[in-house]
C-alpha cells in the first residue's frame, strides 16, 4: 500500500463515526434509546412537577367535579379555558362545606386577646327585682384550668327569673345566664379539654370524672357543682368580673349574660364546629333537662301514659322526651291556654287547664285515666303544690313522679304519707339526668342529625341588649325560650 493511502486509512480510525460503528447497529440503537428515555423521563418530571405546582389539588377537584356532574379530562398545562373554571368551582365546592361563620366567630378567629383583662358588655344584676343593668365590665384572664369563652348566644330560662324575683337565694351583685354556646377564646394553664377557636357549650352541672356521683353511672351531679348555697365564686374563692370597681359574682359555674365568661374546664365541653349557636344553647340547660327528665329519671316505656305539668320550654321538653321513649298518651297541664297548640304539635295528645275544673287537678287526672292514675308525670313549674298534685296523679302502686321544676330556695312540703306508703315513687331530676360532658356532644350531633327539633322552641331571638324584653315576655307567659345573641 502507497504510504499516502495509509496514512489516510489509519486518520479514519481516529474519527467518532468509526469508534460507533465498531459497537455494532444493535449497541448503536440500544444506547440512544436509553439516552432518549432517560431524556423523556426528565421531561415528564419536570412536567409532573409543573402540573403540581400549577394545579395543587387536581385529584381532589376532579372527585368533586365528577360528584357534580363533570368528567371531563384536566390538562396538565392549564387546560381548556373551560375546565379551568370548572377546577374554580371545584375548589368553591371545597370551600362551601366548610362551616358558615358569623361576625362574632369570625371575630374570635383573630383575637389577640389572651392573657389579658377584656372589657366587654354584660347584663349585671345589682339587686333582686330590679330589671338587668347593660353595663362594661372586666373579665380577667383564665387561671390555671380555667377557660375564657366568648359567648355567641344565651338562653333566657326560669331559673334566672326566680333569682331576679327573690325566689332563689344567690349573693348580688352578679351576672346570671347559665344556658349558652360560645367560641373559647383562651385557656389557662394545664387545660387540654379544649383550645382556642373551639366552639363549646358551659356547663351548669360540671362532670370533673373523679367524684362520687361522675363516678357512679347512677349519678350525674358532680360534687364540683355551686347550685345548693350558691358561692358565685371560681374554686380559688375570687371572681373574675369586676365593674364599677366592685367584684361581681358568678352564676353556677356559668354566667352567661355577657360577651365574655371564665369557666373551670370542668364546667365546659367542646361541639360540632357548624352547630348553630342560637339553637343548640338550649341543650345547655332547658331541652336536656326536660328531654333526659322522661328518658333518663323516669325512664318512660313504650305504651305508658304520662302527664306533664307546665308547658314552657322545658315542659316541651319533656314532652318531646316522653313521644320519643314511644308513651301512648301524654297530658299537659298548664293555665295557659296559648300553649296548647305548640305542646300538640310535639307530642302531647290532649291538654287540659287546671282553672276549667270546680275539682283538683289530680282528681281530674284520674278521671281521665279511668281511676287508675298516669304511670309518670312531671313537675316542671317550681311550685310545692303542683308538686304535690302530680304526685298524687300518678298510680298508687307502680307510678313515678319526677320533679324537674326548681323548688324555691326557703320552701318547706308537707304531703300525706300514703301516697307514697302504697308504693309511688317520687323522685327529682338535676339537668335530665344527663352526665354533662359525656352527653353534651351527642346531643348536639343528635340535634345536627335531625333526631329531635329545637327550633319549635325557640319563639324569640332578641339582640342581647334587650334582654329585660325577653324577660317581660317570660313573665307575660308570651314566649317559650327566647333567646339573645351578641
């Protein structure tokens, strides 16, 4: 070979088209293929990545999309200008299920408020019969396993009218209400119960879980409790409202007439986040404390025959408790015709008034009951001698009479002991029987399922600087519950 042709041949081995010719057509296809799919892997990442960032929760959307009727495919890259709105109304979707806030939760959303004294608007009572006073209090910080609550709505009950009459015995000044729903504001140290934001109801009858009666599941009135000789003081012995420079008592363990309280956390229990808060006060006191009366004390069978004496919110109440446990009969009994209409509506089968009859109420009872007597009845007015009348109403042997009416506090009963000597059963009943912070919640979820209506009692919502309205209206036997929100 000429020395020119080989020094050209041996320059070709040296060029890159020849180093991959020698691995054959087989490795040649092989390696760019693995180049080409590692290049692709790359760009499907980048835009996996890509679609992520731009579309957050496209999985979700598509789901409820799909639940509403739209199955359309979502592009990675935004999408047909179409289906980005329908990724919008996906997420408006997400955000209507979310729970509705009014103006005071949206407003405890953001407090800054923790560790200090609030001022705030409070219905002080200074002295008995005398109407509320709106004045400005302080409400001092929580102390250790203590919570603050910003309370959202309060019920009106009788059990604030009595002491506002005199017929129950509390030191004053004070601020009453003890039927409520409320958003926790703040906590003090050790509390775990609860936090910040959480919607709760104040309980009246605390459940601290140690005592006797928490203990026992005969029992539900922990000892913890302030409603025999009311204290109207925090355990520590001091109270946290001022105003005017003078220390105001609290309300069993409560005290509600006012934009903001402090509770022992034994005496509070967090609920369903979307409960109405101007509906499910009422199962702070008045509904539980009828409803429980019939199912929990007297424990009303199915096909028993009840009569119930005084139909305001918590007579109802036990009305309502009695149709639910299946009675086959349910009596009211009140001087007030004007509720007659309302106690059919929830499950009483007749009504009858007292006043139409020359003879006694339990006379007439009989009567009705072809002298046998009603197997329970209650006592739902505070009255000794419809106490009396109801337990004689019932039958000799077998019946049972539940007294859930608060007793004034100096009053004395005498009664013929044969009524109870040929085998009645005369019992009382403190908030239906219920252990509070065990029972609270499920009823709130009862009420949110639909299993029990409260909002047939509820015949006025009132701001709350009326309230010395609402309890005119009381008085005047013109309302069932009203109820006053902030």
């Amino acid at each position: 070979m000429p020395l020119l042709l080989w020094i050209e041949a041996a320059a070709s081995l040296l060029k890159p088209s020849f180093l991959l010719a020698s691995v054959g057509p087989h490795n040649i296809s092989h390696e760019c293929g693995r180049r080409r799919k590692k290049k692709k892997n790359m760009v499907r990442g980048n835009q996996k990545r890509n679609r992520q960032k731009y579309t957050g929760s496209k999985q979700q959307d598509k789901k409820e999309m799909m639940a509403a009727g739209d199955t359309g495919v979502y592009s990675c890259q935004g999408g047909h200008p179409q289906k980005q709105q329908d990724r919008l109304s996906a997420r408006e979707i997400r955000a209507s299920k979310k729970p509705e806030l009014s103006s005071c939760e949206r407003d405890t959303d953001s407090m800054s408020t923790s560790g200090k004294v609030i001022k705030c608007k409070a219905a002080v009572a200074w002295e008995p019969k005398k109407p509320f006073s709106i004045e400005e209090v302080e409400v001092a910080p929580p102390k250790a396993h203590e919570v603050r609550i910003k309370i959202l709505a309060t019920g009106i009950c009788r059990s604030d009218d009595h002491v506002m009459s005199g017929a129950l015995t509390v030191p004053f000044p004070i601020i009453l209400g003890h039927e409520a729903a409320g958003i926790v504001e703040s906590v003090g140290e050790g509390v775990t119960c609860v936090k910040p934001g959480d919607k709760v109801i104040p309980l009246f009858v605390p459940q601290c879980g140690e005592c006797s009666s928490c203990v026992s599941s005969k029992g539900n009135l922990c000892t913890t409790n302030d409603l025999g000789a009311v204290r109207g003081l925090m355990k520590d012995g001091t109270t946290r409202f001022t105003c005017k420079g003078k220390q105001i008592h609290q309300f069993i363990s409560t005290s509600t007439f006012t934009e903001y309280t402090v509770v022992h956390e034994t005496a509070v229990v967090k609920i369903d986040a979307v409960a109405p808060p101007e509906k499910i006060c009422l199962i702070g006191c008045g509904f539980s404390t009828g409803y429980g009366a019939a199912l929990n004390t007297a424990k009303v069978e199915c096909g028993s025959t009840c009569a119930v004496f005084g139909l305001g919110g918590v007579g109802l109440s036990v009305v309502m408790g009695c149709k639910a446990a299946g009675a086959s009969r349910i009596i009211g009994v009140d001087i007030n015709k004007d509720k007659f209409a309302k106690a059919k509506e929830l499950g009483a089968t007749e009504c009858i008034n007292p006043q139409d009859f020359t003879k006694p109420i339990e006379d007439v009872l009989m009567e009705l009951t072809g002298g046998n007597g009603v197997d329970y009845s209650f006592e739902v007015i505070g009255r000794t001698d419809t106490m009396i009348a109801a337990l004689a109403s019932c039958h000799m042997n077998y019946g049972t009479s539940v007294i859930v009416g608060v007793p004034p506090s100096a009053s004395q009963i005498t009664y013929n002991a044969m009524l109870l000597f040929t085998g009645r059963t005369w019992k009382g009943s403190i908030f239906g029987g219920w252990k509070s912070k065990d029972s609270v919640p499920k009823l709130v979820a009862d009420y949110m399922g639909k299993k029990f209506n409260l909002d047939a009692l509820i015949t006025h919502t009132l701001p709350f600087d009326k309230i010395n309205e609402g309890f005119e209206l009381l008085r005047a036997g013109k309302s069932i519950r009203t109820v006053l929100v902030f």
